[in-house]
C-alpha cells in the first residue's frame, strides 16, 4: 500500500506518509501535510478507508478526489486526531486553521 503526493507523483509507504502530518485542525476536520519528496503543502481529511482531498469553499470543504487507503480509520480527541492503520498509529495534535 503506498499513498501518492498528489504534485509529485511520489508514493509513500504509510507511516512516511502520515509521519509528514504536521497539524490537525478541528473545525475544518483538515490534517496538515507536507511531502516529504517536493515540500508542497496541503490539506486532507482522514476518512475511514480513505484520504479526502478537495477546496475550503464557504467555510466548509468539498472533497473532489479520494484516494482508497483500505482499513484506515480515525479517532476525533479534543487537541489530536490519531489516524490509524492495522497497529500502527499516529498523532496529528491539533494546531491552528489551514492557512
Ligand atoms: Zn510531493
């Protein structure tokens, strides 16, 4: 299972992946990432079995494109998100709103 940088094209083994999750903002439910390979920024949404991409728009954001991550799941706390896949985990604390 390897998940793609959506500007490079790089393929990432899931804990490179969600190692590079850098903040977790609540309100929009966006997790922060940063690729590792080319530096693009951008935001997703960790869904159960999928990565959500898309546009804030209006205060809320529309997911366009998913990428399929089969058995991913999350868990909402009050300042992270943990994302976890098999028995792996990890933490993206909760930061400030995507800029
Ligand atoms: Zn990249």
């Amino acid at each position: 299972m390897l998940i793609p940088c959506l500007a490079c094209d790089s393929r990432f083994v899931p804990d490179d992946y969600f190692r590079a999750c850098s903040s977790y903002h609540r309100g929009m439910d966006l997790v922060s990432w940063t690729c590792p390979r080319c530096g693009n920024r951008d935001d997703l949404r960790v869904l159960p079995g999928e990565l959500g991409f898309g546009y804030p728009h209006q205060g809320r954001y529309d997911v366009l494109a998913r990428v399929r991550v089969p058995g991913l799941r999350r868990q909402r706390g009050d300042m992270r998100l943990d994302i976890s896949l098999g028995r792996v985990s990890w933490r993206v604390p909760a930061g400030r709103r995507p800029a």
